[in-house]
C-alpha cells in the first residue's frame, strides 16, 4: 500500500494518513486481515512523528476500520468506510478549501444550514 502527504496541504498530516487508507479500503486494495504497517516504520518513510501515524490509526480504530492489537499491530477489520467516515473526509476537505480561498467557519456553516433547508 503506497501512502503520501503533502506537508504544504492544509490537511493535517494524520488525517491524510488517515485518508490513504480510507481509499485503499474504498478501491479494495486493503482487505480485511491484512496489516497496515508499524507506526514507527510509516512515520519514518514518511518523514513525520510517529504520533502522526498513532492518532492516525486511532481515528480508523473510532471508525471501526481497524483494530490495534498488541503485538500484532494495526489489522484491517472492515472492508469500506462506512458513510460518516466519508462523510467526515468531505467535511475536511470542505474546511481545506473554505480556509485556502478564505472564508471563514460561521460562512461555511451558514452555507450548510442553506443546504439542509
């Protein structure tokens, strides 16, 4: 599994992390049993902090995605994301863009509510 993160991109890093394997899983190219690699060995490859890689792995374990087992790692427990784990990439991705071309959170909210009305 190939991972990358743009240390520019306004992302944070553990969420983009968090996204490639999000992806994986998405285009099945993760399935479940299978290991993702050690936090140490990704952070290294990756040039960031190993608790980059942690809260990574943390958020796919809230989302059901993976299980952390001592000893053994982290392990592919779901085949896809489910909707609120996609949903919460779009919110990312939706904050990303809103902060890059400059608006502000209570725009962004207001545009929403407009959405759900």
């Amino acid at each position: 599994m190939l991972f990358r993160v743009d240390p520019g991109s306004s992302t944070p890093l553990g969420d983009q992390i968090a996204a490639c394997v999000r992806s994986a899983l998405v285009s099945a190219t993760l399935k479940p049993g299978e290991r993702l690699p050690p936090a140490r060995e990704l952070a290294s490859s990756l040039g960031v902090n190993m608790h980059t890689v942690l809260r990574a792995y943390a958020a796919l374990r809230d989302e059901g995605l993976i299980e952390l087992r001592r000893g053994r790692g982290a392990v592919v427990v779901s085949t896809a994301p489910d909707e609120r784990a996609r949903l919460a990439d779009a919110v990312r991705e939706v904050a990303a863009t809103a902060r890059r071309i400059g608006m502000g959170a209570d725009e962004v909210v207001a545009m929403i509510r407009e959405a759900f009305a």
